[in-house]
C-alpha cells in the first residue's frame, strides 16, 4: 500500500524544486500512521559494529537531516537509518537552490552544505526515541566557520553517543570548505586519536557506541593507504565508502546540469565508489566493517555492492528515481541470491570479488 502511494505521489513531487519535494515527504512522514515493516528474511540479518541489524539495506545520510521522521523511515522496511548530518551550532548552509536532479542520469548533484538546526534541537529528539529500538546512527560534522573544527567533532561524540546507536565522523563532504583536509593523514591521525578516546571515556557511562568514517569516493590510493592505516591503529570501528564525487564522468548526458558546483551522487557515482570500496575492504583485511554507498539503485548493485567489500548498503538518491518499492526489491533480490546457493551466508558473500574489481581497469 505504502508503496502505491509512492508511484502516485513521486510525479507531483517532481514538479516540486528538490528542496520542497524533500520538505514535503519528511511531513507527510511525521504524521503518516505507518504500519510495522513486514518481518525480514532472517538471513538477510547482519552483526557489524556490536550491533544486530534486520537487514543490510540503510538509508543514507541527507534525507532526514534533524532526526524528524527516523522511526517512520524504519517502518519503511530499511534495516538502518542515518540522520544528518549534524553540527554543534544551527546552520543555514549554501545559498538556494543547492539541490539539482539530473532527470536522464538518475542522479543528483547537492552543495547543501551542512543546513542542519543544530545539536540542541536534535539531541532531544532522539532521546525521545531511544526506547523504540531499531538502528539510528548519527552523521556529525563540524560547523562552517568554526575555529576548531576538532573540538567540534569530541562535543558531537560526547552529547550524541548516549542517544545513537553510531556515530559517523563526516569529514568528505566536499561542500564546507577546507573538510576534505582533514582525510590527511597527519590531521587524522589527531582527529581520530581524540575521537577514540572520547568515545572510550563516554563509554564507561553511556556504553559502547561505535564511531565510523566516512571517506570520499575521490582518494587517491595513496591517500587511502594512509586513512586505513590511521584508521586501524586508532582502532576505529568501521568506515562507510563513500560520499559524493565533485568528478563529473564523461557518459553524463544533462551535461548542462552537470556544471552546477556540488557532490554528485546517484547512479553514475556506481563505479567510482564501488571500486574505492574493494580498494579499501583489501587494505582493511577484516580489521572492521564496511558500509557501501553510491550508485545502489537495483538488487543487482546491491549485491555487487556486497561482494565488493560491504557488510551494509546504503542508498538515497536512487529513491528519488526508483520511490520506497526499492527497499523491498533489494531485500527480495538478496534473498533470491541466497536461494540460489543453498547453505550460503550474506557473510559468505562479503568481499569475494574485491580483489577482482581492484584489477579491473580504473573507472572513467
């Protein structure tokens, strides 16, 4: 039923600017009497982080950016949900319009810029959810014009972790100026130094909450070889594989749309992010889990997801384009995969076609 409603709402929506259609959708959310999600296959479960979740199919960060709607999205039948991202002070973010679909190639292109109402507003919201179960992360990042920019990263960790169930340290956003930089090693190494500990003293009231990484599709390997060397040393619990891309790929055909500033995300970003995944589940070496993100639009990229490098997917853009019905199919197409390897594991499946995929020629 959900999923009728979506075919007919999502052509209206689309006469909407982005931003409005996205308004939209999160207060129909809020108010909307969902049912429960129907019961997920049991092997679809996965274990990742101490945590146990019903199915490996997480929504982005991005869509409910304040934490307004994150049970209403669980309901929805994602075994997962990211808020954010979140900043310790409120936020306006880059002037409109800053959103922009790109109709032909199933993608978008953002320049937000962490918009977010800031953490006062959002704490209490998941505070009053906390007793409801099911998997809430929590995406952070550090303010525009702040002058410590990790001291903002320990404040978030420090007030978020009692009440999300992980953190992730945003630094890859490539919309606040001056974020990326902090992906290099010397700066990470520091930020990760104090990240970790503050989420071992937090831990000792609050209990553990792990605290992931999320890196840039846009690395050199280089570059990646010294995050997952920074990140195993710090003994970090997981990193998600990747944001958006600020590259444009030459098959783009709304070429025009393409000149817009901002992170580019959706079907086109498929290649790119699935290839940094397998280069970092090889450096990794099982040291922790990965979550894969970018281009997931089918159960078919789901799974190449998966045996890429992936313990955990998550999509957003492809919603856009695809409506809710893209959750269940994922599940469904996973599930089939399984049936038709009887006794086989979604574990089983994690990483088999990684070193395969770092052999093949680099993404154009």
């Amino acid at each position: 039923m959900i999923g009728f409603f979506d075919r007919l709402a999502r052509p209206l929506l689309r006469a909407f600017q982005p931003e409005d259609a996205h308004s939209i959708v999160i207060k129909a959310l809020k108010f909307a009497p969902l049912p429960a999600a129907p019961r997920d296959d049991p092997r679809l479960a996965v274990r990742a982080f101490g945590l146990n979740f019903p199915n490996p199919v997480g929504l982005a960060p991005g869509f409910d950016k304040h934490a307004e709607a994150p049970d209403a999205l669980l309901r929805l039948g994602f075994g997962f949900v990211e808020i954010g991202t979140v900043t310790p002070l409120p936020q306006t973010g880059n002037p409109r319009p800053r959103v922009f679909r790109l109709e032909p190639d199933q993608a978008v292109i953002n320049r937000l810029g962490f918009n977010s109402v800031g953490l006062a507003a959002v704490l209490p919201r998941l505070a009053a959810r906390a007793g409801q179960g099911g998997i809430v992360g929590v995406n952070v990042g550090a303010n525009k014009d702040s002058a410590d920019r990790a001291t903002d990263y320990v404040r978030l960790i420090e007030q978020v972790a009692p009440v999300a169930s992980y953190v992730t340290i945003n630094i890859s956003s490539p919309n606040t100026p001056g974020l990326r930089e902090m992906q290099r090693a010397s700066v990470l190494d520091d930020l990760l130094g104090r990240i970790v500990e503050t989420r071992d003293r937090v831990a000792r009231n609050a209990g553990p909450t792990p605290v992931l990484l999320k890196i840039a599709p846009d690395l050199s390997l280089n570059d990646l070889d010294d995050i997952v060397g920074v990140a195993r040393a710090r003994r970090l619990d997981g990193m998600i594989v990747g944001n958006t891309t600020i590259s444009r790929p030459p098959r783009l055909r709304d070429q025009a749309t393409a000149q817009q500033a901002g992170g580019l995300s959706g079907l086109p970003l498929y290649p790119l992010a699935t290839r940094m995944l397998a280069e970092t589940y090889v450096r990794v070496e099982g040291a922790f889990p990965l979550i894969g993100v970018g281009g997931i639009d089918s159960g078919e990229a789901a799974l190449g997801k998966i045996r890429a490098g992936a313990d955990l997917l998550q999509l957003y853009s492809a919603l856009v384009f695809r409506g809710i019905d893209l959750v269940a199919d994922i599940k469904a197409s996973l599930s089939a995969a399984l049936d038709r390897s009887p006794g086989t594991k979604l574990a089983d499946l994690i990483g088999v076609d990684a070193a395969a995929v770092t052999a093949e020629n680099w993404p154009a």
